[in-house]
C-alpha cells in the first residue's frame, strides 16, 4: 500500500509539475505577446513606462485610448502640485488629481505623485508666511495631500529642484530654503514617511542628469541622508532634453552611482526635442541606460503628445499631434525588447538585417564590417547589436553611432539610418585583439 501511495504520490508531483510548467510556459508566451506596448515591454524588463497626465485630457477619445493602450504608470501633470491642492490655507481640492488618479486606478497603473514642496507654482500666500507658520503649512500640506491618497501612491516627488542650476552646488532660493534652512528638506522627508509608510519617497530635479556639480550636490545630500537614516528611498532625475542639452554620455554611470548609495533611480519627466533618427537615437540611449542599472525602476515621458507637451514647438514626445507613433517610439519599444512599429515608414512590418565580415586582419588587431539591409519595407532608422570577446577593445568606429553596456556594442547610424526596401548600408569598426581573435557575435538587427 505504502509502495502504491508512493507511487501515486509521485505520479501527482510529476503532473502538477508539468502543469505548472505548461502555465508558464503560456504565460511566457502570452507576456511575450503582449510586450507590444510600451507599458507591457517595460514591465517584461520588471521596470514601469509611465506619462504625465493632464485631468483636462481624459474627455478626449485617442488620448484616452493611447494612455490606456501604451502605460502602465501615471503622474498627475499639474493637479497634485501646490496652487491645485490648496489654494487659500487650510483649503484643500482634489478634484482634479483624483480625476487622473481613478483613472489611472481603473487601468491598472501605478501612480506617481507630484509634488509636495516645490518652489513654483505655489499659491501667493505661501511666500508671505514667516519661518513658523511656513513650517507649519510644509508639514500640514505634506500630511494634507498624502493623507488624502494614503495607499494610492507609488512614489511620491517630496521635494522638487532644490538645487541651484551651474556649478556652485548651492541651494535654490525659495521661501522654504531661505526662511527654514538647508534642514527643510529632511523634514519634508521624514514628514512623508510619517504621513505614508507604504510610499516610496523621491527627490526630483533637472539637469542632474549627467555627473556634474548639480548632480553632485544632491548625491552628497543623498548620502548623507543614508548615512543618518534620513528616509529617502528614490532619486528622480527628469531628462528634459534638446540640442543645447543632449543627453550625457555619462547618464548611466550617474544613474549607477546614486543607485550604489542604496536608492532607487527613475526618470521622471523625459521629453527630448526634434524628430527622426536622431530623436529615437536618444530616447533610445534613455531607456538603454535605465535597463543598464539594476536599481532604474521606472521611466515616465512628459506627456502623451505633441501638441499638449509644454515644448510642442519641439515636438519631443513618442507621438506626434495626431497620435500617431514616430521613430522615437519605435526606438524605445526595441530597445525594451518589445515588438511593434507603429512608426516605421510605408506602414508595413519592417525589417532588417545585420551580417559581419572581416575586412583587415593583422596580429594585434582587425577591422570589421557590418551590412544592415532592409527587408520589403523601407526603415526610418536601424540598431544593431555586437558582443565582442572579453579582452578585445574596440578601438574605432566610422558610419555609427554606439553605445556600450559591457562587452555588447549597440551601433545606431551617425548619418545613413533612413533605407528604401531592400536597400543597404554599413558601418565598420576597429578592434584591439588582446590576446583573442575570435569574431564579434552579430545579436541581430532592428527596426527603430
């Protein structure tokens, strides 16, 4: 009997065991399937791509539907800002917020909030109070606003550009900084964490995107507040990017460097000015960047589109004033290792291809040659993706543009990423052998 039950026992094992593989198995397939959105790619790398909302919006049918299709995240544009939520002392509307947050609710997204203490946008009364009654109103809105949506808010933006921009370092005037101090700021902190446990607690500025005495300032700040036990448990960095200000080469390692202090990372309020390859190359070194540092949680754009961004002129944003998908968005959807091409040119499934060869071979180096050819639809821009064999060191590369995370190179075009169907070009590339001769692994191309 006991052989029999024995028997059985492991006949049940084995068939829940290929159940619940068979479960997998179709929820992996079914994930993959649904990584066809920027939400759903995003959270298939267990990271959020969220946006900015505006209340005043969600009576509009293809904003609504792009919201709802493309995020899994919100963040109250303006709604939870100072003026909005309590413009008379001891006043408070929610409205407007609570109209972006049960939206967002009914969705299934997270929510952002933004923001608590900031120097703009805040009502006139506020900056007529003397240092006893503004720390009184601080704590009151604090505790206000976070009560009114204990449990409703992922992470919440507590105090919002604090540092001055340029390369002092020093603290921004504002009726907070100037009559409460430098200490403001960690009792706006552990305020928060009193009036919402649950909540993760963010510090948010721009301009501290790259290494700089700006970002330096609030890493030391961050630091020290570690060091204490100061609650903070998130740096939200905003990405607000053009020409005159690109985006850093050094973006990851100063995401990595906060993130080793024991905080999370996120981008907050990306927007990137101009159009084409050249935009989508950007965003793309965005999002790269943020999948590069284990600790980046989450990535949200300044708005859903165009023509409501607060730089429409610039049309930085992944759809333009018709909703319609540019090659940005194409670029950040691949580089999230999901599938789509709602901006690909010719309307079809683009496609391409990516094959190598050695073009010059010598003892201690080679030159090598990558050929990206379009398939039966012209592209608006391509990635490519090489691994190199650990001690090689590329050297050089002409007709692309790369990016690194360890030994993989992604190659994006410097000039020639617009192909006709069919049509070719190239890139090539010099490499230091070190002792290795092998060949550089082609991941394959893609459509961005």
């Amino acid at each position: 009997m006991r052989m029999t039950l024995l028997r059985l026992s492991r006949a049940a094992t084995a068939g829940l065991v290929a159940a619940a593989a068979l479960t997998a198995a179709a929820h992996s397939a079914e994930a993959a399937e649904a990584a066809d959105t920027l939400g759903s790619a995003a959270a298939a790398q267990g990271r959020y791509f969220g946006t900015a909302v505006a209340a005043s919006h969600l009576g509009e049918t293809d904003y609504v539907a792009t919201l709802n299709r493309e995020f899994d995240s919100a963040t109250p544009e303006n709604e939870m800002k100072w003026d909005a939520t309590e413009p008379a002392r001891g006043t408070f509307t929610f409205s407007a917020a609570d109209q972006v947050v049960n939206h967002a609710q009914a969705q299934g997204m997270d929510v952002r909030g933004h923001t608590l203490v900031w120097h703009s946008q805040l009502p006139s009364w506020v900056g007529g109070l003397g240092a006893a009654d503004l720390r009184s109103a601080m704590n009151n809105h604090i505790n206000r606003v976070m009560g009114h949506y204990k449990g409703q808010i992922h992470s919440w933006d507590v105090v919002n550009e604090a540092f001055q921009d340029g390369g002092s370092g020093a603290r921004r005037s504002s009726p907070f900084q100037d009559k409460l101090g430098d200490g403001y700021i960690e009792e706006a902190f552990r305020t928060a964490r009193a009036a919402d446990p649950a909540a993760k607690l963010c510090y948010n500025d721009y301009n501290t995107d790259g290494v700089n005495a700006k970002s330096t300032a609030v890493y030391n700040m961050v630091k020290d507040f570690k060091s204490r036990g100061v609650p903070i448990d998130c740096v939200g960095f905003q990405g607000h990017f053009n020409s005159n200000s690109p985006v850093p080469s050094d973006l990851r390692a100063n995401l990595q460097r906060f993130a080793d202090l024991g905080v999370d990372v996120q981008i907050t309020e990306l927007d990137i000015e101009g159009s084409g390859a050249a935009q989508a190359d950007s965003y793309a070194r965005v999002v790269e960047a943020c999948l590069a540092v284990d600790r980046c949680t989450g990535i949200t754009v300044w708005g859903v589109t165009d023509k409501y961004s607060w730089r429409s002129g610039g049309t930085p944003l992944l759809f333009d004033g018709n909703y319609a998908a540019k090659p940005a968005y194409d670029a950040v959807l691949s580089a999230l290792g999901g599938s789509g091409g709602g901006g690909n040119p010719g309307g079809g499934t683009a496609t391409c291809t990516a094959t190598y060869t050695r073009t010059a071979d010598w003892s201690s180096g080679y030159n090598g040659q990558v050929t990206i050819t379009a398939g039966s639809e012209p592209i608006g821009s391509w990635a490519a993706t090489l691994t190199f064999a650990s001690p090689q060191r590329v050297q050089a590369t002409w007709n692309a543009a790369p990016t690194w995370s360890g030994n993989v190179m992604t190659a994006r075009p410097s000039w020639n990423g617009t192909l006709a169907a069919g049509a070719s070009t190239g890139f090539g590339f010099t490499v230091a052998k070190n002792g290795s001769d092998a060949a550089p692994v082609v991941g394959g191309c893609t459509v961005s």
